[in-house]
C-alpha cells in the first residue's frame, strides 16, 4: 500500500471530523461545493482538455448554483434549478457557435456532469440538515468507507470471478458480497456506536442500499476514465489520486441514504 495514502487518511479524518461535528452546517455546505467543484473539473478535463474552455466554466458555474440551491433552503426551488441549467446550456451554446457535429456532445457532457457530480452529490449537503445530520454524515461514510475497503480485500484475496472485465477488470462478484457484508456490518456498529435513533431494520436497509450502489457508483466512475484513457482523474490527494476518485461510491451512496430517510420520515 502506498503510504501516502496512510498520511492523507491522517490528516483528512480529525479535520473531517471537526468540520462536521463541531463546525456550523454552513462551513460543510462550503466544503461540499468546493470539493464538486473540484470533481466536477476533473469530470469536465475528461472531454474538455483546455483549461479555459468556455463549457468547462459553465459547468463549474452551473455546479456552483446547484450547491447553493443545497445549502441555502428556498434559494433555488428543484423545478427552476433543472430549468436554469437547461437553458443555460442550451443558450451557451447556441451564441458560442459550436461546430454542429461536436455541440450537441458537448452539451451532453456539460449538462451530465451538472447532475452527476454537483446534484447527485449535493445531497450530503441536504443529509448535513437533516435531524442528526452530523451522525447519519459518520454514518454515510462509514458504511461507503467499509464497503470499499472490505471490496477491496476479499477481492484480492478470494475474488475468481470478474464482475465486469471490461470496465474494471480487477472487480469480482466475491469483492462486491464482501463490501455488501462489510456495509451491513458498518451500518449495525454505527448504530450500536453512535446513532441510536436508526432502527435495526433501517440500518439493515442502509447498509445493503449502500452496499449495492457503492460498487454502482465506483463501476460508473470507471466508465468515464476508461472512456477518457486514464487511470485516475488526477492526482491532489497524495496515494488516492483525484477528488472525483474518493466520491464516486460517495455519488451513488449520499442520495441513496438522503431518499431513504426522507421515505421514512414521510411515512
């Protein structure tokens, strides 16, 4: 294991953990918007390898309103977020005069990676103000982290069947049950640990919805930088590569979490 990922875990996890237990929600909806902003330039660098393109700025504008349409309620309500990103892509390019055969792609990129990366994980912001939002934020990464790290292992240890070779061929069906136990078990220790509230049947629930849309949310991140040629979508975090490289289970898993409890609640 490269120790530089060691070094990062250190440094990362206690400032994490005062950031979103002692720290106001408004400092963590910053964080959150600064880190889609940096995934979503990583997504964007995938297709659009100038710095200073145009569609690469709005794109990273376009995030930016979706995560303060997160953070600040009321702001911005659902129905005229999606209608501002809609016409202002489609405005965008039509007054940038793109060639006709590239603009309709472009504009594809620009408006999936507005909801792949700044909507979808957005919802760690609206999960941070729900009722023990600090502790279902624990929760959340806790169940992904040990999905993840328990994939990994049994993966490497006992995986012989591929799960989908060519997209990520060092994946396995074993890996993938091992995360899915590793999630469940992670979801029953942070209850018992420190989020009584959860029932047992809800953290079973969780824990196999987060088991299953992790590996979903890493699979996906994998098409992308296949598709693009590259092994990571950068290299700012020492041994783990690119910011978009640590979330993309985060991606699938904070929704998952955030639609679930609001299901719940509303029940």
């Amino acid at each position: 294991m490269d120790p530089r990922r060691v070094y990062s875990a250190l440094v990362f996890f206690p400032l994490f953990y005062v950031l979103v237990r002692h720290l106001p929600a408004a400092a963590f909806s910053i964080f959150i918007a600064i880190g889609v902003l940096l995934a979503q330039y990583e997504y964007y660098r995938f297709h659009f390898p100038g710095p200073s393109s145009p569609s690469l700025g709005l794109g990273l504008a376009l995030g930016l309103l979706v995560s303060a349409g997160f953070a600040v309620p009321g702001l911005l309500a659902e129905p005229a977020t999606i209608t501002f990103i809609v016409m202002a892509v489609l405005l965008s390019h039509v007054l940038a005069g793109r060639e006709l055969t590239t603009g309709l792609l472009d504009t594809a990129v620009l408006a999936f990676g507005v909801f792949y990366v700044a909507w979808l994980l957005g919802h760690l912001i609206l999960i941070r103000q729900m009722a023990d939002g600090s502790f279902l934020i624990f929760f959340l990464f806790l169940v992904t982290w040990a999905n993840d790290t328990a994939a990994y292992y049994v993966g490497t240890f006992m995986g012989r069947h591929q799960m989908a070779p060519r997209i990520s061929p060092k994946k396995t069906w074993e890996g993938a049950v091992g995360g899915l136990v590793g999630s469940v078990a992670a979801a029953f220790a942070c209850r018992a640990w420190f989020l009584g509230s959860l029932g047992a049947a809800d953290a079973a629930a969780l824990g196999l919805l987060a088991g299953i849309a992790a590996p979903l949310g890493d699979l996906c991140e994998s098409v992308l930088k296949r598709s693009a040629g590259v092994k990571d979508s950068g290299g700012i975090i020492p041994g783990h590569g690119g910011v978009l490289d640590r979330v993309d289970s985060l991606i699938f898993t904070a929704p998952v979490l955030y639609y679930y409890l609001l299901t719940v609640q509303t029940h």
